[in-house]
C-alpha cells in the first residue's frame, strides 16, 4: 500500500470520543447505542474500537431519511 493511500486510510479512522464529539454526543451515548446494536458501525482494530468516518455519515443519513418518512 502506498503511503498516500495508507494516510487517507488512517485519515477516515476515528476512536470512539473522536466519533462521539463528530456526532456532538456524550461517548457514553455512543457506547449505549453500540451495546443496544442502534448506532453507527464501528470495529476493532486491535484492541481499540474505531469508526470510519463514512460510516457514520451514512448512518447520520440513514437516520434523517428514517426520521422524514
């Protein structure tokens, strides 16, 4: 993988307060919505829980669009 792609790889990878605060949720709310299986998808990645930053702005669409129905 070259360097570029790596930076723009680690670049859309987001920890768990980095997701919440782009949320502008408490990281306490972003951990309850994953225990329920309601909010973004997030994985590990090792032992760190990290978001990709398209995936939570796919489920902050998803959410409008179920909101606007």
């Amino acid at each position: 993988m070259s360097d570029a792609r790596a930076t723009d790889v680690t670049s859309e990878l987001m920890t768990a307060g980095e997701a919440a605060s782009y949320l502008r949720i408490p990281l306490a709310t972003l951990r309850y919505w994953r225990h329920l299986g309601i909010g973004p998808a997030g994985f590990r990645l090792g032992r760190r829980l990290v978001y990709r930053r398209t995936d939570l702005d796919q489920w902050i669409s998803e959410q409008h669009d179920s909101q606007n129905r």
